[in-house]
C-alpha cells in the first residue's frame, strides 16, 4: 500500500545512505557537496515526490515571506490597479499574499483580519470596509507589533502608516472647475461619511461652494453606496426635482456613468443643462459620450507605495517611519463638464 504522506529529507537521506544535512544542503544548492553527489540526490528527490516545506521552513525562522491583503471588493478597477502594483513589489522582494475581500462588511473585516493573523502573514495591507466603525479588531495586530499600512480607506492610529491622495484638494478643485464653467447649483453624491475618502471630498466641495460666495444645500448633499445602481437612483432624483441642479460631483466614475446615462435619457444635455464629475479615472470615463471630467487617482502607484512602505517596517522595523505619504492626483477635464459656449472641450489636466 502506498504511503500517503509527505516526502522529508529524512526519507532520502536513508534511501541513499547519506547525512539528512548533506541532502539538504545539496536540495539548497548550497557548497561543499559534489556535482555528482547533488545530481543523486536531486534525482532520488525528484523520483520520491519530495516538496520542499518552504512554510515550515518560514516558521522556523518566525517568518512566512507572506502579506495579508484585506480589501472592500475585488471588482473595482480602482482595487485591480492597486493590488496589481502591490503584487509586483511584493513579488520582486521575495513576498507572496494572501488576499480577502471583506466586501464593504465591518463584520467580514472582522474575520478576514483574524483568518489572516491565524495565517501567520508578516504585515497588513488593508482598505477598509465601507461601513467599519471602530479598530478593535486590529489590536491583536498592534499588541503582536504586526505592521499595518492602511491605503486609500484609512484611520489614523499610533504605529500605522496611511497611503493616500489629498481627497479635501481634489473635491475643492473639481468643485472649483464646475463654478468655473458657471455652475452655481452643485449637487453631490458621496458614500459613507465614516470613510475619509467621501468625508474629505465633501469637505473639498463645501469649502469651494464657501470659498465662491455659493451657498451649500444640505439638499444636494446624497449619500450612498456608491454603485452603478445608486449612480441612476440619483440622476432619478433629480429627474423629479422641479428646479434641477446645473451640475454634478460624484465621488466615483462608476456612479457618474450612470447618471450621465440616465439623464440623457429623460432629454437631459450633458453638460449643456447638467455638467458631471466623477472620481477615479476609470477606462469606461474615455468611452462614454460625452466624456467624463474626473480625478486622476493613481491606484497602481498608491499600492506600490503602499507595500514598499509595509516592506520597510519589515526589514528595518527601529527606523522611523512617516505616519501618512500622500500620492499626489491630477484633475482631468473633459467634455462632460465644460460648457460650449465657455471654450475649448479638448481633454486638459490639472
């Protein structure tokens, strides 16, 4: 009956006679084993079905080259970008990860840190959920000195870095550009004020309506999740409305598209009678008709900040460390929001 477990150096070590430290340090590649007495071993090995148990070696040295990725949604262009400049920086300094999605759940953040922490990973990378309230279940992680960077959705607390753009400037700029092109009645559709991210860009678009001498309506402030559907549930609302606004700030481009699409459908001009920003710079904002004014956020370079800056904690954990690095944004204006008879539509950046 065949044996149904793992292959050990101990194993091939007896089948050839030799020393259990010999054949590791010939399956290592390491000197002070002959060519021949390597190519033996590395063929019985072969032929055995032996694995190298590189996790069991990894705890041996209290190691496990492994980062713990916990993220609100895999399905966003936004976090595709990120995780694949995280990957790549990882990958290139000899670390793998091990992603969970806590799907905008607070509780399923919850489990994702505990099943990651009981993993064994060496650091953190997180985004939070859309609806995570207090840090409590990350304290085993600060009590265990387990580094944390937090990106994009962050929290300040003590010992962790935060990875973000300047969300308060770029809501301020792109309200600006709207005033600028004569909008006077600005609406915006934000997500959850919990997360810095929509609270900085409301802040951002309230300074700049202050700043302009236009009043701010608590009316034409609308939170929500920020999907496609809550994107055409607005432009619905504002279909109803007896007086519509003369422009739109949403916080996101997926929710842009929406509502550009819905409002053009009730007979309602882009950005002749409604003009519209988004947030993010996401492909679908070149494509649609007309296309969209949003802020560039720089996610692939946001991740690898943001993994490098974990690296650093890892390898040289007494050094000090910035508690916040701010990725800088671009303002791209395009046609969905500059007024014909206010000059030229062609794509410009800020």
């Amino acid at each position: 009956m065949k044996e149904n477990r793992e292959i050990t150096i101990y194993d091939v070590a007896r089948v050839l006679n030799l020393s259990p430290s010999t054949v590791s340090r010939a399956l290592k590649n390491k000197p002070h084993v002959s060519r021949e007495t390597r190519n033996r071993i590395t063929e019985a090995a072969d032929k055995m079905g032996y694995r190298h148990n590189k996790f069991a070696s990894n705890l041996r040295q209290k190691k496990t080259q492994t980062i713990g990725v916990v993220v609100p949604r895999l399905n966003s262009y936004f976090m595709a970008e990120a995780l694949a400049g995280i990957e790549k920086i990882a990958s290139d300094n000899g670390y793998s990860l091990l992603i969970a999605q806590s799907q905008e759940s607070y509780i399923k953040e919850q489990l994702c840190i505990s099943t990651l922490f009981n993993s064994r990973v060496d650091g953190f990378l997180v985004s939070l959920a859309y609806d995570s309230s207090d840090m409590e279940h990350f304290n085993i992680l600060f009590k265990k000195n387990i580094p944390v960077v937090f990106f994009d959705r962050v929290k300040k607390c003590n010992n962790c870095v935060n990875v973000v753009i300047d969300n308060y400037r770029a809501g301020y700029e792109i309200t600006t550009h709207l005033i600028e092109q004569g909008c006077k009645n600005i609406m915006h559709l934000g997500g959850n004020m919990l997360r810095n991210v929509y609270s900085e860009r409301f802040c951002g678009y309230k300074q700049a309506l202050l700043d302009k001498n236009l009043t701010f309506n608590n009316n034409f402030l609308v939170v929500s999740d920020m999907t496609s559907k809550a994107g055409s549930d607005f432009a619905r609302r504002i279909i109803r409305m007896k007086q519509h606004p003369d422009a739109v700030f949403t916080s996101n481009d997926t929710t842009a598209v929406a509502i550009i699409a819905e409002l053009e459908n009730a007979g309602i001009r882009i950005p002749e009678d409604i003009a519209v920003a988004g947030f993010n710079n996401e492909p679908v904002g070149r494509f649609i008709k007309p296309n969209l004014t949003t802020v560039n956020y720089p996610a692939r370079e946001m991740g690898e900040t943001a993994v490098s800056m974990l690296l650093n904690r890892l390898t040289n954990s007494q050094a000090q460390h910035a508690d916040t690095v701010v990725i800088d944004h671009k303002i791209i204006i395009r046609e969905s929001s500059v007024r014909k008879t206010r000059g030229s539509q062609t794509t410009k950046t800020l």
